[in-house]
C-alpha cells in the first residue's frame, strides 16, 4: 500500500503533501514511523511484503504487544483471517486493528489478568 493509497482510503483529498523538513520528527511522526517498520519488519518474512500472513501477525502481536495475552492475540488473528477474504492482513487492515485494540485495551470489558489485557 502506498501512501497515496492511503491518503485515498481515508478520503484525504490528492492536494494533501507532506513537507520535507530539517527539524527533528515529532513524537507522532516517530510514532507511525515506527507503526509502518513494524508491520515491514514481519511482513518481509513472508512471500508477500506487504501483507502479515497468520503466523507472521501472531508473532508480531506476541513479540511487539506484550501488555495482551498471548490466548487473545491467537484467537483475535484467527478470527481476523477466517474473515478476511484474501487470508492476508494489508498495511490499512493492519492500522484498523491496532486502533481496535488500543479502544479495547482502553474499554471497561478489557479484563486484566496477571498483568496482561485479555479483551472480550
């Protein structure tokens, strides 16, 4: 996904540009910065690069999401797959996800147990 795909995804209209600046990055821009090489980081180890397959989006929630438990992430991506037609995660889907799971880490039907988010 490109980031004019994106842009376009959100309905951003095409006169939208991004500046190129000499100033150090700002919190945010760190943020999806890091947000994008994440998703890179595990999609690569796959046949596609830009898309999480099963075992590649487990792995990045175990590894990189530590305040969930393990039991949730597996059930979460099972369910994620089983109801995604192409039976692959794209960047946008990946973006949808995390932002569920920051509302639901945040939701009052988020039971913690042993440290760790398990949500319902």
């Amino acid at each position: 996904v490109t980031c004019m795909d994106f842009l376009r995804d959100l309905r951003i209209p095409p006169t939208f540009r991004m500046t190129s600046r000499t100033v150090m990055a700002s919190k945010l821009e760190i943020a999806v910065k890091e947000v994008k090489d994440t998703f890179n980081k595990y999609a690569e180890k796959g046949g596609q690069p830009d898309v999480l397959e099963l075992n590649e989006l487990k792995e990045l929630f175990r590894k990189e999401l530590t305040m969930f438990s393990p039991a949730s992430f597996d059930s979460l991506a099972e369910t994620i797959i089983q109801n995604d037609t192409s039976r692959n995660i794209d960047f946008s889907e990946y973006l949808k996800m995390l932002l569920a799971l920051v509302a639901c880490k945040e939701s009052p039907g988020c039971q913690s147990s042993k440290g760790k988010k398990q949500c319902h």
